[in-house]
C-alpha cells in the first residue's frame, strides 16, 4: 500500500472571447479525500493517546520535581503515586488530552498529506520532503493541542489544586489570563519541530528499508508498528530537553512549581541546570521514550488501517 500522494493535476480550459476558465482537480495516490486524512489522523491519535497516558503522567511529575522531592526513577515513580494516590492518579487530566488529541492530530495528518505532492515533487522517496512536511504539520497541530495540553499537566501534578478541565480553565483564565494557555507555545514548536522532522524522515525510510527487507509489496501491519516505534523514540530522546522546558513553564506557579519572569528557553535551561545540573533538562527521558516508542506505533498503525478502510469504501463507490 502506497502511503505517499502525488500531485498530478487535471487541467481543462476552455476559452471564449472574453474570459479564460481553469479548473483543476488533484488526485491523490492513495485515492483519499482531504476529510479522510482528517478523520484518519484524528482516531489514530485520540487512540495512542488513550492508550498511553499513565506514562505520560510518569513523565510529567519526574520533570515537574527536583530537588529531594523528585523521583529516582520511573519505577520509584509508579510505586509512589500507586501507594500515596491510587491508581486513578495516574488517569487524571485524561479528559482535557481527549478533547485535545482528535482535533489536533486531524490536522496533524491532513496537513502532512497535503505538503508531502508539493514538496516531494513526486519523489516518494524524498526523506527531506517528509521532514519539511512533518514541521509544518506540527506548527499547525500545536497551535490546537498546546491550550489542552497545559490544562492536562496541570491536572497531572500532585495535590493539583483544580477539580477537573473546566474548573482549570476558569481559573487560570481568570488568574492568569488567556495568555498561559499559550506560554509554552513558542518551546513546543521549536521543540516539535525537529522532532516532526526526526520522526517522519525515520518512520518513512524504515518503513522503506523494513518493506524491502521482507520483500514484500504491500506494508503490513508490523511494518508499519515497528516503523514507528523506532522513529518515535529516536525524536524523544533528541528533544527531551526541550520537553522539559514546556512542562516547567506550562505547570510554572503550580504545587511548587517554579515560576519564570520569561518564557525564553534559554532563561528556563540556565535555572534548571543551575538547580539540577545538567542532568536536570534530561529528566523523564526514559518515560518520554517509553511513551513515544509505542505510542508512534499505535499511532501509525492505527492512522495506516484507517487509510486502508477508506481506500477500500472508495473503491466500492
């Protein structure tokens, strides 16, 4: 199954006298609609999300805390929120990463299939063409998700002082305003971004390297899982320092966590490193790796079935 699109316009002109008409319709390898992308994208991911949240509430707390009071590692993590908290703790702010993920990965994915025609040039083979796509899927998708995304850490800290995803937006909306819901937007970008292009270029030359491994025309579904999760968690260990930085300025002020005059990356890096050392911005990288490694194979999958059911309904019609 081809995962790649092709822009091979039809162009028909008919001329008069007066005025030239151009109409143009664009084809796509894979015999999807723009929407399809869409609601593809969106499964997939509202799905790894679901999916991997514990973990993703691991990482959260281990990059949250420092000092005495942050964790060993991530068992010493799991065990101490098991006893203290109980096993819902690990579960909260699970509504807000489900209102955030579907739309968000709608555009994700759409965006992506709709830059890699233009950019590839019809090589399908282009690993900086799927790169360049994945950045600018990503600056797309966080403008959607980041608002979401600091209302679920928020809810994940420890004794968090908000009841649920509305109760915490009315309260820093009103405490905060607006404004903080997008603080950490600029470091998730710059953060996202490389790992986009990490991830995509990975996940399409070993989804390549995998199909020709085994011989075989037509990508599978451990073709599409173990291409994934390589690249999935190749991108989180490169930028989990930059990870780091969004989860201290989107939980900043909250249970103890600092607070920063300026959202600068740079200023953030130099007060963690000054605390912790250097080890401090590489906190959480083993729950960040072991929630994107699977995660980006569930996600893939997952989004590459959903392409398939599509392709199938279209062709019957």
């Amino acid at each position: 199954m081809a995962t790649a699109t092709d822009f091979c316009p039809e162009i028909s002109v008919s001329s008069t006298q007066q005025l030239p008409q151009t109409t143009a319709t664009i084809h796509h390898v894979d015999g999807l609609h723009f929407w399809q992308y869409m609601i593809s994208g969106s499964i997939a991911g509202s799905i790894e999300h679901m999916a991997m949240f514990p973990v993703d509430t691991l990482k959260t707390r281990m990059q949250v805390l420092s000092g005495p009071h942050q964790y060993v590692n991530v068992g010493h993590a799991l065990t101490s929120m098991l006893k203290l908290e109980g096993a819902s703790s690990l579960y909260r702010g699970i509504a807000a990463m489900g209102l955030g993920a579907g739309p968000s990965h709608a555009v994700y994915f759409s965006v992506y299939e709709a830059c890699k025609p233009i950019f590839s040039r019809g090589d399908h083979n282009n690993s900086a063409a799927h790169a360049v796509s994945g950045v600018f899927a990503t600056v797309s998708s966080d403008a959607v998700i980041t608002p979401m995304d600091t209302v679920k850490q928020r809810l994940q800290l420890k004794n968090s002082p908000y009841k649920g995803v509305v109760d915490c937006v009315k309260k820093v909306a009103v405490k905060e305003g607006v404004g903080a819901f997008y603080a950490s937007y600029r470091t998730t970008v710059i953060m996202n971004a490389p790992f986009t292009a990490v991830h995509f270029a990975t996940y399409e030359a070993a989804k390549r390297g995998l199909s020709q491994a085994r011989d075989e025309e037509e990508e599978g579904l451990v073709v599409h899982a173990t291409a994934g999760a390589v690249a999935g968690g190749l991108a989180a260990v490169v930028t989990t320092p930059l990870d780091v930085v969004k989860t201290q300025l989107q939980c900043q002020g909250v249970c103890g966590c600092d607070r920063y005059s300026s959202s600068s990356i740079g200023t953030v890096i130099t007060s963690i490193v000054k605390k912790d050392g250097y080890g401090g911005i590489m906190r959480g990288w083993i729950p960040r790796m072991l929630f994107h490694a699977p995660a980006a194979a569930i996600c893939w999958s997952t989004y590459e079935a959903s392409k398939s059911f599509f392709q199938r309904l279209n062709q019957t019609n």
